[in-house]
C-alpha cells in the first residue's frame, strides 16, 4: 500500500471561544489581531511536529460555528465589522455557519461543529481533525472521530484578561491526541517568533 504524501487537516472553528481570544490579543495586550490564514500555517507546523508519517502537511477544510443576534438598530460600526469578519473568514477559506443566538447557543453550535466534522470523516476528507475550542461537550466527538481512525488535536487559549477569560476543559485535553496551548507560545523562547508570526496590525476601518 502507498503511503499518501499529504496529511490533510480539517479546523473546526468555536467561533465564540476563537472571537473572545482575537479581542484579548488586540484590545487588551494590544498585540494584534489573530490571522485565520497564519493560524492555519502555525496549525500545519505544530500537526508536522506529531504527526511525521506524511511529508507535507495542509488544512484543506476550515468551518466556523457561531451564534447571532439580530440587533433592532446596528451601529455603523457594528455593520463595519461584521461586513469585514465575514471577508475575512471567506478569504481565508473558513466555511462559516450562523446560528440564532439564544439560551442553548452553545449547545447548537457544539452540535453544529460535531455534525460537520462527522460528515467529513464519514467522507474520508481528513485524516487530523482540529478542534478550536475548550468545552468537554466535544468529548463524544473526539472519540468518534477516533474511530474512524482520525487524529484529534485541541487549540485552546488559556488566559485572564481585563473582562474576560479563556479555559479548556480537562476532559478534553485528555480525550485527545494531542493539544496546543496557544498562549503558552509566547513563553517559549523558540516558539515565541510562531507566535507573534500568527498576528497581524489590522487597517482602521477595524
């Protein structure tokens, strides 16, 4: 049997959890804003780092899963910035799915998230399967996707900002094969320049 040469990776996108983590960087450590297009690259080194059976390594599906609210008057700027989010994500090649916003918000879009990733393994597209997110809801998901002999990396942010915070379950982390810490980067003196590499200083019209 041949091996594939190309270990094809699959990013499924919290779009809450990965929103929260973009703002801290860029309002409250003012470091910039989180590139969806240079998180995937930093996402193919660290599955290279892992997973050495292929010689190359590419997110070639990227889906992102969010909750909205339909506000009665938007603002300019609130209009602005949905406008750009949404080119953003289609010119980074991120599929995005909206959901209405309401008390079981989160549960739909781990249901969502879960259907996605399933139907793409069902469909032999992937081989490593990358969950942005920190909830244990997707635990059921990370076994599944192991029996369809699919790796499961987690990314999380973990950290305290002014007024707001980022966790990641521990069932989670321990359901997976692997794990990412995303700011724990920052700390490491060979990874720091990855890091900083994954932002970039966004126009002013953000």
């Amino acid at each position: 049997m041949s091996q594939k040469s190309l270990c094809r990776i699959g990013v499924y996108y919290d779009g809450a959890y990965f929103g929260i983590a973009q703002r801290y960087f860029y309002r409250d450590r003012s470091i910039g804003w989180l590139d969806y297009r240079r998180f995937h690259a930093l996402i193919e080194k660290a599955v290279w780092k892992h997973e050495r059976r292929y010689p190359h390594h590419r997110v070639v599906r990227a889906a992102w899963f969010d909750a909205v609210t339909k506000p009665s008057e938007p603002s300019a700027q609130a209009l602005r910035f949905d406008r750009r989010r949404t080119y953003d994500l289609m010119y980074s090649g991120i599929e995005a799915t909206y959901l209405p916003k309401g008390a079981n918000s989160a549960d739909s879009i781990n249901l969502a998230l879960a259907v996605q990733a399933m139907s793409d393994a069902w469909h032999d597209t992937l081989d490593v399967a990358v969950l942005v997110t920190g909830s244990a809801d997707l635990v059921p998901l990370v076994r599944s996707l192991m029996q369809h002999d699919i790796r499961v990396m987690v990314v999380y942010f973990q950290f305290e900002g002014e007024s707001t915070f980022g966790y990641v379950s521990d069932y989670l982390l321990s359901a997976c094969n692997w794990s990412l810490d995303f700011v724990a980067l920052e700390r490491d003196e060979e990874m720091k320049d990855l890091f900083l590499g994954a932002f970039r200083q966004p126009d002013e019209e953000w």
